[in-house]
C-alpha cells in the first residue's frame, strides 16, 4: 500500500515537473513584435494617464520649458530614419534626476533632470538615450518578459497599475542600455550635437550618486 502510494506521488511529481518543463521552454519570448505599433500606442496613453496621477509625478505646467524640451526632441526627430513612432514628451514636477520611456513613444522628463543638465546638449543625451530604448522596443521587451503577452494585453485594472508600477521603477538590463547608448551617440551626431554630451552627463551622474 505504501509502495503504491509512494509510487503514484512520484509519478505526479513527474507529471508537474513535465508541465513545468514544458512552459519554461515555450513561454513567450521578449519578441517586441508580438504587439503592434499600434497597439504600442494605445497601451502608452493609458498608462501616462495613469503613471500622471500619482503625485509623485505630478504634471509640470510651463509653456517655456515644454517648448524647450519640444525644439531639442524635434531636432532629434529630424535624425531619425524611418520612425514608425509619434513622440511625446512630458515633463513631470519633481526633484529626483529622472527620465523614463512609457510604450508608445511616450517620454517623461523629472523637473529634477531638467535642473540638472548644465547644457542643451546634455537634455539632448538623455532624450537620444530614451529614443533609443524607444526605437529598439526595450519597453515593450521587458513587459512581455515580466508579465507575458496575453496579461499585459489584458485590460485588467490590477495589471494596469503593476505596469505602471514597472516601467517607473524597472533598471533595463545592461545590454539594452549599452543599444540605448550606442543609438543616442549615433543618432546625436546625426543630428549634429556632440555626441560627448552622453559622457559627459553619465560622467556626472557617476558623481552625483556616489556622492550619494
């Protein structure tokens, strides 16, 4: 009696570790291609909606500095080669050194950053820099690997604001950052601004944490 026990339990242990095998080896992989631009975009306008109404990343209101932004991201815009994205940018008021990509082509900026940049150039680094995770769809890549495709896609108000939640506080891994930088530099000297202002803004912020 035993034996058959035993013998049954091992057998469905068997059967679960079967399954798992069988769902790590097919689950999605971080195939960005999986949604569509389009699909991209709508995905973006809810989750700046709702990333806006936490007071953590309260809108910033001001005609001058969004105009300033908007002149540096047009010029940008101007380098790049066949973008199938229409950007956005946002300015959020807050004192923390931040910039982050929502899916869409969705580009929010901390006031704190903006503060920070001693130069034109450098705000033209970080806004290369989230281009870049942009144009190589590293947002929707790391989404897809997090959540999976059929939950992120799901409208579900709980996996809404876990998306929010990750792409406000989610690191990219270190070989997206390195295409980010490499994109940013490329496309800086495009559009003719010193591509050294990358270095020099991370050379900063290099200080200014380990000062931290």
């Amino acid at each position: 009696m035993q034996r058959t026990i035993l013998r049954d339990l091992l057998v469905l242990l068997g059967v679960f570790g079967l399954i798992w095998l069988v769902f790590s080896l097919f689950s999605y992989p971080e195939d960005p291609q999986l949604i569509s631009i389009h699909k991209e975009e709508k995905l973006g306008e809810v989750y700046v909606d709702l990333i806006l109404l936490n007071p953590v990343f309260g809108e910033f209101d001001n005609s001058r500095v969004d105009s300033a932004v908007r002149v540096i991201a047009d010029r940008l815009e101007e380098g790049l080669e066949d973008s199938e994205y229409n950007y956005h940018f946002v300015v959020f008021d807050s004192e923390m050194i931040n910039a982050f990509t929502v899916p869409g082509g969705n580009i929010l900026i901390s006031t704190g950053l903006l503060a920070f940049c001693d130069t034109p150039e450098e705000l033209a680094a970080v806004i290369a820099h989230e281009m870049g995770h942009v144009e190589e769809r590293h947002v929707v890549s790391r989404l897809i690997k997090e959540l999976g495709i059929e939950i992120l896609t799901s409208g579900d108000q709980y996996v809404i604001g876990e998306v929010s939640d990750l792409l406000t506080s989610t690191s990219f891994d270190r070989k997206q950052e390195e295409e980010a930088d490499l994109f940013a530099a490329k496309l800086l000297e495009t559009a003719s601004i010193e591509p050294r202002s990358l270095a020099t803004l991370f050379r900063k912020l290099g200080r200014r944490w380990t000062m931290n």
